[in-house]
C-alpha cells in the first residue's frame, strides 16, 4: 500500500486500481473487484485519510496498521463486508517513541540512569561532560597588562576577557578565577602596573610567577606568532605557562612590599643626585649653578629621612631585625646592601649557592658550539641587587680576608678587573645566603669551610 501525489494505489490479485481523492480527504467507496460483490478478505474497504495532519511517517504507519488488520481478517475466513477504524496520527506525530536501554554510550546523552530508575532516584548523565572535564583539569592563565586595562586568556580557552586595571577590576578576576582549578598565573613585567594585580592574586593563594618579557617573545617567535596584540599576548602567555612551567612567586607580606618601594625611592633619588653632581661640574652660569646646589641640598634631605624610614622598618619587623644583623656583621656589607638584600632579595637564606648566585644574575653561563669554545658570562637577574653587590666586593676586596684572598688568587692567574669583581661578588652573595641559612654571624673560619 503506498500513497503517492493525490492517488491511491491498491495492489488487488496482481491487478492494480488506480482511484483518485480530493484534497481534503474523503471515504473511498468500495472498490470493484473480480471476486465480485462478496470480496475478496484482504479488500479495503474504506480509509480516512488527512493531508493536513499525515506526514510521510504518518503515512507509514497507517500502511503498517491496514497490512496487520487486513492480514488478521485473512486469518479469520471471513466474507462479510468489514470496515477497519480510522487511522488517527495525532500520538504519532507528537510524541516520541520510548527508547530502549541499551548500555551505556559514550557519544549519548540520552543513557540517564534515572530513567530506568524509580522516581526517588535522582539520576546523571553516565557521559562525563564538557563543563565537568573543564571544572577538573588544571587551567594556565596568561595576563597582559597595560596602563588602564588588561587582557586574560586561558589554557584551555574556557576564559578570555579585559578587565580594567583597577581594584574593582582586580577582585573580578580573582573571583572567577576561584571556580577553576588553577594550576599557574604568568604575567609580564611591564614596569610596576602589574603590581597591585599580582599582589591580589598573590593575597587570594594563588599561584603567580612575573617573567621577563624578553623570553616570553623569544618563545612567541619560536612558536610560530610573529603578530603582536594585547589578546595575542595573553594566549602566548598562558600557552608559555602551560609548556615552561616557571617556579610560582614566593608570597611576599606588605612589610616587604612597602620595604621595598622605599629602597627602589633611595636609589632614584640617589641616580637624581649623581645626575645633578655630574652637571655642576660643567657650568659656569652663577644662577644655573645656584639651581642645582639648591636641587642638591633637597636631594640630600629627601635621601635622609628614606634612611630613616628605612631603619624604623627594620627595628619594627623582628625578621628583618635579625637578618640585617646577620648581614651586616659580614666587613664590606653596609646598612644600604643589607636593606636592598633584605627587600629585593626575600629568597636570601632559602636557596642553594646555584640558585641563590643565578637569581642575582651573578652565575656564569657557557657559550660554546662545536669547535668554537667561547667565554662564559653572566647574564639576566635583579639589576639592582647586583648593583650593591659590586660596591660591596669592591669595599670587600681591601676589608674582608676571604674575599681578598680570593682577588688575589685570581689576579695572580692573570684574569681581567671585571672577572675578578664578579667572582667576588658571587663568593661574597653564597657567604650571606650560607649565614642567613644557618642563623650565624661572620666568622672567617666559618665562612671559608661553608662555602
């Protein structure tokens, strides 16, 4: 039985009739038959077909529904006339079939335990979902931070967003950074703007590392992104965080952070008074003159009280009352290197003399390729750590017996000044990270078997 543009064909003894129906669906008559007027058992004898509710699925199953009936009417050897009832597609059309439970799919959704569970039961989807894999797994977060806003990227990319770079700002991201499992957060040094944002996260336990910009791009051009913008940066930032894996920021306490923004102000004003120094000597002009001697004294009086502030910092915190003593019981170490140690250096005491001499940028690397073996240098680290450094090796080099030795040693090989200052001033920073570590003070003996 099939029905096919606007006619119904019945398929009778292997004798097709072929009869017409209008549009709107009407009662068939009883089709004529050469079995004559009793019929034949498997005759239809009318259907109630409607165009505006029957589909093709519909359709089908009306067919499936006259073969059954028809087919039991043959059984039964009957030759009376007989009317089958209508055909409604109503429950066929609006409702699905229940599906069967066939074991648990990975590709389905459809395999809810609860269905095939009593009602009491609250049921779940057996297929681990998206949200619930992104919920688990470790997330790497790349922040690109400018004056006014910054730009986060994740990997994987389940968060990408600018937030202005304010407190408000600050506290957004942090909150959504609590519904994942963070597992590394790298930002740029972009010259103190990332500051207050990683001093949040930092507050909030989270895992922070600061790197410096110059390897980030190196690892951009070696991945292939020659484009550069504020959402591109972010992405290679967490991509950089996910691959390299740098060691997390040790969690500094605001002691050590307004410490260290008064050491930073102490060496500025200090530049500014060398700077002023160097111009008195070249004019000649009595009132120019008189500026910067005036500019001079200010600079002088401005650099007295950071000293003094300073010192009150120190005296107040007994951790750092007890490392400055330490520091400075060591000849050529002053108030000034050991309040730079103690405010750019946190990690003094904590690390070994590998460590402690690359985080200074004191620590030689090789340079060497096939036939070419060329000099090892120093390279990267805290500028300004190693600055006080070389006026301290410097003092050391006449004062300290242990590190004289080592000047004159080295200068009897033949080495260059410069050689010569930067092993001191290596020897010098393992000595101090060797005392803090072991709470002692300077001792030569000590200080030679230690080290």
């Amino acid at each position: 039985m099939s029905l096919k543009s606007n006619n119904f064909l019945i398929s009778l003894n292997s004798r097709p009739v072929r009869r017409s129906f209008s549009e709107g669906g009407c009662s068939l008559p009883a089709l004529r038959s050469p079995l004559g007027e009793a019929g034949c058992p498997c005759m239809l004898i009318s259907v109630m077909v409607n165009n505006s509710l029957m589909g093709k699925s519909a359709v089908r199953l009306a067919d499936k529904a006259g073969a059954c009936e028809a087919s039991e009417a043959s059984r039964a050897g009957t030759s009376r006339r007989r009317e089958f009832g209508r055909v409604q597609v109503f429950k066929a059309v609006t409702e699905r079939e229940p599906r069967r439970h066939r074991g648990t799919s990975p590709n389905s959704r459809l395999n809810r335990p609860s269905v095939f569970l009593s009602k009491t039961k609250a049921g779940a989807s057996s297929h681990l979902q998206v949200r619930e894999k992104t919920m688990s797994e470790p997330v790497y977060v790349g922040i690109d931070v400018a004056k006014e806003t910054f730009h986060v990227a994740t990997c994987p990319n389940i968060l990408k967003t600018q937030l202005p770079n304010t407190h408000q700002g600050h506290r957004q991201l942090s909150q959504s950074l609590k519904n994942h499992t963070i597992a590394l957060i790298v930002l740029e040094a972009t010259g103190g703007y990332e500051r207050p944002l990683t001093a949040e996260l930092l507050s909030d336990s989270l895992p922070v590392v600061v790197v410096n910009p110059r390897q980030v791009r190196d690892f951009a051009r070696g991945m292939g992104q020659w484009a550069k913008t504020d959402p591109i940066d972010a992405q290679v930032l967490a991509k950089f965080a996910q691959i390299v894996k740098p060691a997390p920021k040790t969690h500094s306490t605001p002691q050590t952070a307004e410490l260290s923004e008064l050491v930073r102000r102490r060496r500025q004003l200090n530049d500014l008074r060398t700077q002023e120094s160097n111009r008195l000597l070249m004019i000649h002009h009595p009132k120019v003159k008189k500026s910067i001697q005036k500019m001079l004294k200010t600079l002088n009086f401005q650099i007295d009280e950071i000293d003094r502030l300073i010192r009150e910092y120190i005296d107040a915190d007994d951790n750092f009352k007890n490392k400055d003593r330490i520091l400075r019981s060591t000849p050529g170490v002053g108030p000034q290197t050991s309040a730079m140690l103690i405010a750019n250096l946190p990690e003094l005491g904590s690390l070994n003399r590998q460590e402690i001499a690359a985080l200074a940028g004191l620590a030689p690397w090789d340079r060497s390729s096939g036939k070419s073996d060329g000099k090892a240098h120093i390279w990267g680290g805290r500028k300004d750590v190693r600055s006080v450094l070389y006026m301290a090796a410097f003092t050391a080099c006449r004062f300290n017996p242990v590190i004289r030795a080592l000047a004159e040693r080295l200068k009897q090989k033949g080495k260059a000044y410069k050689v010569v200052i930067t092993a001191c001033m290596r020897k010098l920073l393992i000595i101090l990270n060797t005392m803090v570590r072991n709470q002692t003070l300077w001792t030569p003996e000590k200080s030679v078997k230690n080290t």
